[in-house]
C-alpha cells in the first residue's frame, strides 16, 4: 500500500505544479484587440513576457503562417480569374451555340445530347425497367396490349415519326400511370385504364407521351443536369462549398420539380394536338384529368409535385381546345401532318 501513495504524491505534486504555471499565465492580462493593434504599430515596445498575438507567434517561417497566407493568395491569384473567366466565356459560347427552341411552346432550351447520346441512354434505362416490370408485361395478344397498340399506332402515323423503333407495353399493375423511355418505349399500367375508359381517353395518355419523345424532354433533362453540375464545379473552385446554395431542398424546389412541370404542361399541349390531328376527341383529355382528379391518385400539392396539379391541367387543356378542335375539323385522320414533323425534325438533326 505504501508505494501507490508515494507514487500518488508524486503525481499530485507534478500535477500541481502544471496548474499553479497555468494559473499565473491566466492571471496576466492578455492583450486586447486594441492593443494587439498598438503592439503591431513599428516602434511601439511589445511588452515581453506574455503570450504574443497569434499571428506574431505563428511566424512567418513557421508551416501554419505560410499555408494562411497561401489560401488568400488562393482567393486573389490572377491565375484562377484567368481560369474562371476563359471558362466562362466558353461555356457561355458553349452554352448559347446549344440554345433552341422548342416547336409549338416556342421554349428556348439549352440541349447538348445527341440523338445518338440519346440512344445509348436510352439502351440503359430500357433494361433497367424491363429488370423492374419484365414479368409482369402483358403479352401482344391480350385485350389491353392490344387496345394500346391500336390508339399508339395511330398517334405514331400522325407524329411523323414512325421511323423510330416504337415499342408499347402494357404493365400489370393498380397504379394509375404511364411513361416513355427514350427511344420511344412506352409503358402503360393496367391502373389507368378504368380512367383513361376509352380510346379517346387512350389518346390523351399516349399522345402525352409521345410528345415527351418527339420534344426529346429526357434529353433536355441530362443537358439541364450538365449546367447544374458546371455551376456547381465552379463554385467549388472558389472554395464555396455548393451545397449551400445547392442543397437537395432548394434543387427541389427551385430548380429540378418547376423544370419537370414545364416539361409536362408542353407534353400536355402537343400532345393535345396530335391526338387532335389523329381524329381523336382533344375534350376527351379534359375528362380523362378530371376522373383522375375524382379518383385521388396523385394528386399531391403543385409546387411539391414534378408534375402540374389535375386541377391546372384541365384549365390548361381547356385553354388549349379551340386549337386543338380547329386542327382536328382540319385533319383528314390518316395521313401525317407534314408540317408538324417537319417542325419537330430540327431537334432530331444533330
Ligand atoms: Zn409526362
């Protein structure tokens, strides 16, 4: 028991002996802003014997005090203005050589995806949804593959863009939904039919979705992302940390879900039109949306959702009628428009 104690004083006294030092340099008045200033004044006398300003103790030959003066050098260096600014005048010629505008809306779009670009996301996503729903796509020779196959095929003809290898299928499933894959797979779930009832209704669903292909809108969207991840890449060369100012709420909310709306109200609008040049009845759209809305699938606030509210889509549609009735009293049924395609043909060049 004898040789702990020892050892205990000895560790108290050591122990002591640190503190009583501490304690004497928190009793000396440590120098204030104001005075740090005088101190730094030439030919003012630095008191000695207390704890210098930092900046004075991190000297300029020590590791920390080069490494401070390196960032702002950072900040200042003419070397990144250069860089930043030949970046910005050629992205921005990059930028506004790769405007267009959208037929029909008259939209201007930043769009750098090559249709060929297009093709191989197109090869990725179609494999990712066939691995999702594969099993459950009902075969060509059932009723409502069938029924899809019918209405699509004469919304293909009029789009003038049957030259795409268009594909239609019809997954078995109660959510009331559709989409297309770039490349012009289209995808119909058996919860929409009771909704869509007729071939009219069919028309609005698919003449909606072929207008997302025809518009290139999935296309659109990976260009969009480009610009979002340039500003966000030159952000960060200034050391700003981007998601700050990009964070998933404000990407939301601000940028990403409007973006989609747009996207969906010029679908809503062309494909208005070629279920009208189609010879199918464009008021039939309206009707479908609002069994939509009387069903209560989806329909979640506006500014929360990626896509307008039922609400706002029949009073945009119901905008759109006398335009789309005069085209359909104007449209021989069968045959393409012509210049509708030709329209749409100037974003398929490249
Ligand atoms: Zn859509």
């Amino acid at each position: 028991m004898i040789l702990p104690l020892i050892r205990t004083r000895l560790l108290f006294s050591n122990a002591t002996k640190g503190i009583s030092r501490q304690t004497i340099l928190n009793h000396i008045p440590r120098p204030t802003t104001t005075t740090r200033r005088f101190a730094s004044l030439p030919g003012f006398p630095r008191p000695t014997g207390y704890p210098q300003p930092q900046r004075q103790r991190f000297g300029s030959n020590d590791g920390y005090e080069r490494f401070e003066s390196s960032r702002q050098a950072f900040y200042k260096s003419k070397r990144l203005w250069v860089f930043v600014g030949t970046g910005t005048v050629l992205f921005g010629g990059y930028y506004v050589t790769h405007l267009e505008t959208v037929p029909l809306s008259g939209r201007l779009r930043f769009m750098d995806v090559t249709p060929r670009q297009e093709e191989a996301m197109a090869r990725q996503a179609y494999s990712e949804v066939m691995a999702q729903f594969g099993n459950r796509i009902l075969p060509s020779f059932h009723p409502d593959t069938r029924f899809v196959a019918k209405v699509a095929k004469r919304i293909v003809k009029v789009s003038g863009m049957d030259n795409l290898e268009w594909e239609f299928h019809v997954i078995d499933s109660p959510e009331p939904n559709a989409f297309v894959l770039p490349g012009g797979k289209v995808f119909v779930f058996t919860g929409i039919l009771p909704i869509v009832k007729n071939e009219d209704g069919m028309a609005a669903v698919l003449g909606h979705e072929i207008a997302h292909q025809l518009a290139r809108h999935s296309a659109e969207k990976l260009s969009f992302a480009k610009v979002i991840l340039a500003f966000q890449i030159t952000l960060m060369l200034f050391g700003i940390d981007p998601t700050y100012i990009f964070n998933q709420l404000a990407l939301n909310f601000v940028i990403s879900k409007p973006f989609s709306r747009k996207c969906e109200t010029e679908a809503d609008a062309i494909g208005l039109q070629l279920m009208a040049q189609a010879c199918y009845n464009p008021e039939e759209a309206v009707n479908m949306w609002k069994r939509m809305e009387k069903s209560g699938h989806g329909d979640i606030p506006q500014f929360m959702s990626t896509h307008p509210s039922h609400r706002n889509r029949v009073d945009f549609l119901e905008k759109e009628m006398p335009k789309a009735l005069a085209k359909r009293s104007s449209s021989d049924c069968t045959t393409e428009l012509k210049d509708f395609a030709d329209m749409f043909s100037s974003l398929w060049e490249r």
